[in-house]
C-alpha cells in the first residue's frame, strides 16, 4: 500500500540531498521528481475517478483504498505539491 505519511518522509529527505552538494545529489533529484510527480498525479486521479482523498492507495492500481472521505495525512499532498518540508 502507498501510505502518504511515509512516501512525505521519503519525498522531504530525497529533497534534502537532491539540494546538498554530494556524490548522489543528481541521482535524489531524479528519484524525488519522479517520487513528487507519481504522489501528486495518484492522488489527482483518484480525486477526480472517485471524488475522494484515501487513507492509502494500492501499490499496483494506484486506486484508493481503505477509508474514505480521508483528509488526514493524505492532505500532506499539498505540502509536497507545495515543496513545503
């Protein structure tokens, strides 16, 4: 499961050291722009398939799961759509 809490701590810490001089500088900053476009557009598309932010969202599918309407830790999408870490 794509749980946000966890992909958010991923995302800020792959921002972190795509933004520090270092030998895996480059290799963060493609891992967090693919990692920020796939979150942001999953949780987009299910919004708009589904009308509703989930609790989690199938790894394989990207389809929402579990609880819904879910406007907890899913909501840290803005601060990633926002790059505020």
């Amino acid at each position: 499961a794509i749980w946000m809490p966890i992909n958010y701590l991923a995302v800020s810490a792959l921002h972190y050291y795509a933004n520090v001089e270092g030998p895996y500088r480059e290799h963060a900053h493609r891992i967090y722009r693919k990692l920020r476009e796939n979150l942001v557009s999953n949780v987009y598309k299910e919004y708009k398939r589904t009308g509703y932010l989930w609790e989690q969202y199938d790894s394989k599918s990207g389809y929402g799961k579990r609880s819904h309407p879910f406007t907890g830790w899913t909501a840290l999408v803005v601060n990633i759509m926002a790059e505020s870490y």
